[in-house]
C-alpha cells in the first residue's frame, strides 16, 4: 500500500518531535518527508538557553547557607531544612511546567524529543533544584551533538554524583554504583562487563564529587592514583580515560543504536538495520546528527511496519494534545497529577533504569485515563483517579488535597482542569471540506491506524448542531479512541 506524504509527516513529526502543530496541518500533504526533517534539523539548530526557574527568594536562602558554610557542614535546624527543601520541590515542580511548554511551544522539535530520551537513558532523580537545571541543559545542549562529550559532561555532573553516590567513592573505600551504572545503562549495557571491571572503574572514579553550588570538584587527596584493568586495558587511569575505554567499545554503539531504535522507530529491532547503524554511529564517532539523518531520511523508517506502533508516552500524549489545540491552563497542579496518573513525572524516574516504555505505558486503569483525557481538558468528565502516595513526586502536596480541591470545583459546576481550548486555527483547517467528508479528514489527521469505530457512531456521538461545534465535538470523540494511543 502506497502512503501519503501526509501520513509519513505525520509519522515523522511524532517519532522526532511530539505531533504536528495546529499551524502545520495545511504544509503535511505538500512537502516530502525528506523536507520536513530537513526543516526540522534547521530550527534545533541554535544552542538552547538554559532553564532557569530557580527564584530570588531559593536563590538566597542557598547562598546564604553557603555563605555561612552551613550547607558544606550540613549543620541546618529541621525548620530550615524543611523550608529548603519546599523550595526545591516548588521549584522542580516550575521546571517541569516550564519544560512541557517548551516542548509544546518550541519550534526545535528535534532538540525537545531528543532531549526527552536522553532524559530517560541518563535518569536520575534529585531533589536540588540547581543540580536538576545543571543536568537538563547538558542534556538540551548536547541533545544533536556528541554522544561522548554528553556522557563526559553528564558524568561529571552534581546531579548524577550525587544520585549514583559517587561523592562516597573515596580511596580504599570505592563505591561502585556509579561506575556500575556508567556501564551497565550509559554504556556497555548489562552482560558486557565483568564485576572485576566494575570494581576497577570504581578506583578510577574516586575523588570525583561537586560542590554545594552544583560545579564539579576532583578531591585529589582521595583518588585512588594506582594502576587500574578495566576491559583488558591497565594504566592508572582517571575516570575520563574510562569513559574513553568504554566509548572505544563498539558495543556500547550497539547499545545506544538498540535502544533508540526502539524509542525512535519500531520496539521490534531489525537486527540488520540496527547493526548498520551501529557501525555508522561508531565509525562517525558517536557524532548524534548524522544518525538520526541515518534514521528519518532513509525509506525504511516510513515503511508501513513502523507506523502506528508506538505508543505515546504520558509527556508525548499530554504535549501533542496540546500542539494541536491550543490551550491556556489555569490549575497546573492538575498536569502535574495527571503525569503522576499516567506514570511519567518529569525529574522523578521511577528508578536509575528510567522509564521501561512501550507497553509498560498501559494497563486498565491508565488505558481509561488515557482514553478520558480530551474529556477532560474539555471540562465535560470528572478527575477521580487518586495515585500512590510519593511525596517526592507531588513536590510536598499531597494527592488528595489536588483531588479533593478538583472534586469540589466540579461539584459546583466549575472546571476539575481549568483550560480554555483556543478551536479557531484548527477548526479552520477544515473550512473547505463538505460534511460529509469530516470525519474521514479528522481521523487523518489524528491517528496513524485505522480506527475500529465505526465513523457512524462518531457522527452520532457528535453534536451536530452547527458546523464548528461538530468539528470540536468529533474531534474529541476521535481522540478518545484507543488508536489515538498509537502514532
């Protein structure tokens, strides 16, 4: 089967950004594939600034701290250490916000997407706001470019330190979980290492921690300078001569190939294409752009196999919902709770492998959350799903205080997610076709399968009392379907 430019844009535009936006729905049958990412390559160029949501009154606090030398003695009273703490989960929680419309808004889809992977294959979760900031724009910065450079940087970052418990990895006391993880999740991958190398790379990585400010420190005093076999090579190597070792592996190619693969292209690896990019990557030596050119400007990738496989993840679903209607949030605490309802809270990964993917996304319950969502964000269905427990997630405010403050919104006829949907771009895009073509041209537009419901009884679900009114309504009942799921 033969398939349209638009279907393959479509596909292009969820798989390396998070959907079309409302603007792009009139360019997707007309340009090629080919110019689409070309496009897209072009408007990530540009070095991202950094986001800093940090505020006046945490900055202080911090530098405060600092400037008595409290924080470095860890000699804070439980009031003020209750009060810091607040202050960073307040401020994760603004950057979570803050980065979600980035990625709505931000023309440098590549950067964004990309950016979001790297954020689950380096996870790590923190609960200082600056380390967290410092970590993400190495990972924005680095995003197109490097896969060596980031993992140097990231390695050497307050944030990983000090969640991989390198700061305790001193001379004749190695700890080995950081250099365990570089290995096993950053690199080689589980099985390509022997515990030997691990506890070698450890004595190599000592002395490596950051200071209170989140800059990284080399405490020399407490490195362990002796000769060191980590994958049958011996010198006395440092923690970077590691990192060099294990980048001259071609296996930790194949790792990084395999495991994009799978986010970007199909869960089901063709071995074939992913041992060819494999040696392109290494041979290009881990240089980022020129794989992903190897990725979505070949044909194979818009091969119907590839289409319609991937199931969105929360940030993917949230985010592409809203680059193709537009909407104004009032109540954010309420997307923060649906991330934690959905198992995708940006800054808190559920472990130091991040998040499995795939169909890990889905179970009954989610599925249904999934599916209600547009009902939601259209004020016609009530939030009365209730998370596990994770203060850490909720930023110090507890679950059933969002919830209950919703419930009784809605109770008195108000708004459980406080949104305005701005209809009118989208609504024009189908100016020109006749009514009885709507829907055929919605569910285009939408989904990436074809969809088991029959278009009669989305007409028939649909309000058909004016022409606008139609659009919107059958929209929503299109994006409540489970194919909506897929792109």
């Amino acid at each position: 089967m033969s398939l349209t430019n638009q279907i393959k844009n479509q596909h292009l535009l969820w798989r390396a950004g998070f959907g079309p936006a409302v603007e792009q729905l009139n360019d997707l049958p007309d340009y090629s594939p080919k110019q689409f990412y070309k496009a897209l390559v072009k408007a990530s160029d540009k070095k991202p600034d950094m986001i800093d949501v940090a505020d006046d009154a945490l900055k202080g606090l911090v530098m405060g701290f600092q400037d008595a030398g409290r924080l470095q003695k860890k000699e804070l009273g439980a009031e003020e250490r209750k009060q810091l703490q607040q202050k960073n989960r307040d401020g994760i929680r603004s950057l979570n916000l803050y980065w979600i419309q980035n990625m709505v808004n931000s023309k440098a889809q590549l950067r964004e997407k990309l950016s979001l992977f790297w954020h689950g294959h380096f996870a790590c979760r923190n609960l200082n706001l600056f380390y967290q900031q410092g970590l993400l724009d190495v990972l924005r910065v680095n995003a197109l470019g490097n896969f060596g450079t980031m993992l140097k940087q990231v390695s050497k970052t307050a944030a990983m330190l000090n969640f991989l418990n390198n700061q305790q990895n001193k001379k004749d006391h190695p700890n080995e979980n950081f250099a365990r993880e570089v290995m096993e999740l950053f690199t080689l991958g589980r099985g390509n290492y022997t515990e030997q190398d691990v506890k070698e790379a450890a004595r190599a990585f000592t002395g490596w921690g950051a200071t209170v400010s989140g800059e990284f420190q080399f405490r020399r005093f407490q490195h362990d300078y002796g000769p060191k076999t980590v994958l049958g090579k011996t010198g006395n190597f440092d923690g970077d001569e590691v990192l060099d070792i294990l980048l001259q592996q071609k296996q930790t190619a194949k790792f990084i190939v395999t495991k994009m693969y799978r986010f970007f292209v199909n869960e089901i690896v063709d071995k074939e294409k992913a041992e060819w990019l494999a040696d392109r990557f290494y041979t290009n030596k881990y240089e980022i752009g020129p794989l992903l050119e190897d990725i979505f400007a070949s044909d194979w990738f818009y091969e119907e196999k590839n289409i319609g496989t991937h199931i969105k993840s929360p940030i993917e679903l949230i985010v592409g919902m809203q680059r193709l209607l537009p909407m104004k949030i009032e109540n954010e605490e309420a997307f923060l709770l649906l991330q934690r309802v959905l198992g995708q809270v940006l800054f808190y990964p559920p472990n130091v492998a991040g998040w499995p993917g795939g169909r890990n996304w889905i179970d009954s319950s989610s599925l249904m959350m999934r599916m209600r969502l547009p009902m939601l964000l259209n004020q016609t269905d009530e939030m009365n799903i209730r998370p596990k427990d994770d203060d850490d997630q909720m930023m110090g405010k507890k679950d059933a205080d969002v919830a209950a403050n919703m419930k009784k919104t809605f109770e008195k006829g108000g708004r459980p997610i406080n949104v305005t949907i701005d209809w009118g771009l989208y609504v024009k895009h189908f100016e020109k076709i006749s009514r009885e073509n709507l829907v055929d041209t919605i569910i285009r537009n939408l989904l990436q399968v074809s969809i088991r419901i029959p278009k009669e009884l989305i007409s028939q679900y649909a309000d058909g009392s004016g022409r606008e009114v139609f659009i919107r309504t059958a929209t929503l009942q299109v994006m409540s379907a489970p194919e909506y799921q897929l792109c």
